[in-house]
C-alpha cells in the first residue's frame, strides 16, 4: 500500500510521523491489494483555535474510494476517528 502524507501551513514532527505510521499499517492487510493508496491531508486551520486541525483521509483500493473528514483539537484525534469511518466503509464493502 502507498502511503501519501501531506502537511498544509505546518511541518509534520517525527513524533506524528510514527504515529501515522503505527496506525495505518494495519491497512496493507485488511485492502490486500498492492496497488491500494492512502492519503491523508493534515492542515492547520487559520485563525489559531480550538479546533483548528483538519484531518482527511482518502483510501483509494480495490476498485472503490472511501473517504473520511474530521476538524478536532489534535491530528491524532482526527486521524483515530477518520480511520475508524474508513473501518465501517471497508467493513460495508465486505458485507456486499
């Protein structure tokens, strides 16, 4: 699986990297298609607030495209909670 991480008016820390990295790994097995792509689009929304982290998620495999938005406080709510839609739609697509 390909996985394209991009940051808009931020610069990704190592820490987030890895974190990214541990929770999407698990993807490559459940798509099973090595040609599956993911991408996720992280961007601080001007002005600074509360909620100012948008987070996207687009899962391009098997044939089909799931996708998946949240704005919340940390990128790594917003990437928990934008995998966990991913997991219903994916879980949706078997059940067909």
């Amino acid at each position: 699986m390909k996985l394209n991480v991009k940051a808009v008016n931020f610069e990704i820390a190592e820490r987030l990297e890895k974190y990214i990295d541990k929770k999407t790994h698990r993807y490559e097995k459940l798509l099973n298609n090595p040609g599956a792509e993911m991408e996720i689009n992280l961007t601080v929304i001007k002005p600074e607030t509360n909620l100012n982290k948008q987070t996207k998620i687009r899962v391009l495999g098997n044939g089909t495209e799931m996708f998946a938005e949240k704005i919340c406080d940390t990128f790594e709510q917003g990437i928990d909670l934008c995998l966990e839609i991913i997991d219903r739609q994916i879980e949706r697509l078997k059940d067909k």
